[in-house]
C-alpha cells in the first residue's frame, strides 16, 4: 500500500495551489493529481460540509482510505511522494491521524501576513460568488454561525492563528520532520526555496521548477461584463456542474477566473484591527519558527501582489538562514 511520505500542509491562500504545480514538475517526486484531497482531515467520516460551497467540497473529499490509496498507484521509481491539502492546518485530528498512519512522513508549511490572506480569501469568494457578505469584517463577524454550520470555506480569521493551529504538529512530530516556509520566500527567493525544500524532500536539489505562472490569484474580473457572468451564475452552476465531467468544469473554470483580475481594496483601518488580534498569535510564531515576521505587524496599505522591500532576496545571508527553516 503507497501512502505519501510527505504533505503539504498549509495555509491556505499561501501559494499552495502553485507549489502543487512546481512540485509536479520535479522528476523525483510523485504528486496526487487531485490537490485538496482532505483525507487526514475526515478519515472516515463523509464530508458533511454546509455554506454557499459546500456541495462542492464534499463531493472532491477523499475520506476512504482505499480511495486514498488509489492517488497513488501511478507512482513508479519516484522518491518523494507528496500532496496538498491546506485545511490539514487547521483542521481537529488531523495531525493525530497523520501520525498514526504516516509518523515519519515530512510535513511543509507556507504561511502568508495572516491579515493579508484572510482578505484574499475573501477576495475570491467574494469573485467566485460564494460570499454573501461585502466587506471581510461583517463575514469575520459572522464566523461563529459558519463554523456552528461547518462551511467548507469562509472562515477567514480563524485560519491565521499560525502557531496555535501548528502546536499539534510540534507536539506530534520531530522539529526534523516539518519545514515552514513564508510565502515572501516563493515570491521572493524561489530558488532558495526549492533548493532547500528538494534537499529536505531528499531529492535533486538542484532541479528548478518553471514558476513564472502564479494560480489561483486572488481579485475580481477585471471585463465587468465576465465578471457579471461568472457571479451572477452561480445558483446555475451548482447545478450542472456535478453534471459535467472535472476536465470541461475546470475549463469553463479557467476562461472565467484566469483572466485578467484586478484587486480589491483592504482598507488600512480593517487590516490594522486584523493585525491587532493576530499579534500575540505572530509573536508565539516568531519564536516556534525563529523567524522574524515584524513585517506582518507593520502598519500599511493594501500589500501589493508581490513580496515586501525587506523580503529575504535570493543569495543573501537572511535569505540563506532564514528560508532555511531552523
């Protein structure tokens, strides 16, 4: 039975979705053709997910262990074996089940500015049509009813509460066994941060993935028109989308969401009262992970799509260490 020996474990909105697509590109590692599979976080129990989206999440779980197992069969003469589901971070037993079923498996980590990613995960929902609230703070006020109702997504201040959601991890694994990683080093330093990921995945650190194209970007259409489209037509889409094979969903998919997107404001006022109920979280974090992350507690507008002035750059001695993980 081939169960990965490695899992990609979040956070979600982190850069997850392309590093599933760099990490494809190596040929020493086996990737599951389906990112998200959810397994550690259900095991055995079928997903039962509530809000907007949730049909959606529980028909692409995987929950069977058999099911599972089946993610892996094409694996040939590949070293690492690997897959990608961001809600292993936050979701309860999941580490537990990790341990038992894989206790050595290499477990990574990429975190994002928690008040950043909370907003860009709004953003696509918002784009996406599954979010019935307009600004992040009245659906961050209505995360308890969503979580009471088990939203398969939509909870977006909860899921930045970084070294709360890790300490199960480090408390299960070895600090040997778990890499984190900041997304400022995949936009950054990409290289650096391959280089050191390939050599603790224990393949050719040398190879270096195509990481010109970024998906799954955050932001509204830009053509008002599409846009109106892909938004207006939900209700339509929940519909015949279980009637359409995953190639042609995930086609129609891409002509909407991979156009060109422009970003929505995050007023400076509400990212502020974010970093305010994140700032003990980040410095608990700063310590487990030895990393300096001041930069996430900075007062400032909207983050542009690209990574911070003072973000560790390629070849430099920060960089070195601190991509580095420990």
């Amino acid at each position: 039975m081939t169960l990965p020996n490695f899992l990609i474990i979040g956070a979600a909105k982190s850069g997850t979705t392309s590093l599933h697509q760099y990490l494809r590109q190596h040929p020493q590692i086996y990737m599951s053709a389906l990112k998200e599979t959810n397994f550690f976080a259900l095991e055995g129990e079928r997903p039962d997910f509530g809000g907007p989206d949730g049909d959606v999440f529980n028909r692409d779980c995987v929950y069977r262990i058999e099911d599972y197992v089946r993610l892996f069969e094409g694996r040939t003469d590949e070293i690492a074996i690997g897959e990608v589901s961001p809600r292993y971070l936050g979701a309860k037993g999941a580490a537990a089940r990790i341990k038992r079923r894989i206790p050595e498996a290499k477990l990574v980590a990429i975190l994002r500015d928690p008040a950043e990613r909370a907003f860009s995960a709004f953003s696509m929902r918002r784009r996406d049509g599954w979010e019935p609230c307009v600004t992040l703070e009245e659906a961050i006020a209505d995360e308890p009813r969503r979580i009471a109702e088990r939203w398969g997504s939509g909870v977006y201040a909860r899921h930045g509460f970084y070294a709360e959601l890790l300490q199960p991890y480090f408390e299960l694994f070895g600090r040997d066994q778990i890499r984190v990683y900041l997304y400022d080093d995949l936009v950054a330093a990409p290289d650096l941060l391959f280089e050191h990921l390939f050599a603790f995945l224990g393949v050719d650190r040398r190879f270096r993935p195509v990481t010109s194209q970024r998906l799954n970007v955050s932001g509204v259409i830009k053509n008002p028109v599409l846009r109106m489209i892909w938004t207006r037509t939900h209700p339509l889409q929940k519909t015949i989308r279980p009637l359409l094979p995953k190639a042609a969903r995930e086609g129609v998919s891409r002509f909407f969401t991979g156009r060109e997107k422009v970003r929505l404001p995050f007023p400076p006022e509400q990212r502020q009262r974010l970093i305010d109920r994140y700032r003990d979280d980040i410095r608990q974090l700063e310590e487990l992970i030895d990393r300096d992350l001041s930069v996430w507690l900075a007062s400032r507008s909207a983050a542009p799509e690209r990574a911070p002035k003072d973000a560790p750059q390629a070849g430099s001695r920060s960089a070195s260490r601190d991509v580095a993980g420990w």
